[in-house]
C-alpha cells in the first residue's frame, strides 16, 4: 500500500465515512495516523488541529462535490449533521481546539 501523496489524497480516505469524532477517524486510518504522529513529534499543535478540522470536514466537502438532485434530503441532513459537530468540536466556548492570541 503505497502513501498519499498530498493532504488531499489523503482526506479522500473520508469522504464516504460517517466521521463523528477526528481522533478516531484519524486513528483507524494508517497513514493519517502516521501524518498526525509526525506533526506531533515535531510539535505542530496547530497543524495538528488543523488535520482535525479537516478529516471532520472531508465528508462534508465530498458530499457537497456530488450533491445528486434524487437524496438532496438525505444529503442536506448529513451536511447539517457534520456541519453542527465541527461547530462543536471546534468553535464552541467550551472547547479550546480554537486558540485565538490577540495580537501583541
């Protein structure tokens, strides 16, 4: 099994998954695991976040991508389902994923 190449090639790895949380998407994939150890052994925290975001997102982005007219229901309800737990997962007050430093 060859590795992606690119950070695109290897979201496409999520874009048909049901991706509820990012760590576990990320731990059942071989090589995002290795990406997300690298960016931590190098200490790229916000990289890492960053790779997060992402992988909760891809779906998201590839079922926009191929929106079909027949399941725009289903579709737009799975859109909504990811949408609302990225907003949770990273733009709630109570979760600190977000890290915005006023500029000094």
């Amino acid at each position: 099994m060859t590795p992606p190449r690119t950070v695109p090639d290897l979201l496409r790895e999520f874009d048909n998954a049901k991706v509820t949380d990012a760590d576990s998407a990320i731990e059942s994939s071989l090589w995002a695991k290795r990406f997300r150890d690298y960016l931590r052994k190098k200490g790229l925290d916000d990289l890492e976040t960053t790779l997060k975001f992402m992988v909760l997102t891809q779906p998201f982005k590839a079922r926009h991508a191929s929106k079909k007219a027949s399941s725009a229901n289903k579709t737009r309800q799975e859109m909504n389902e990811i949408y609302t737990r990225a907003v949770e997962q990273f733009f709630s007050e109570e979760n600190d994923q977000v890290n915005i430093k006023p500029r000094t």
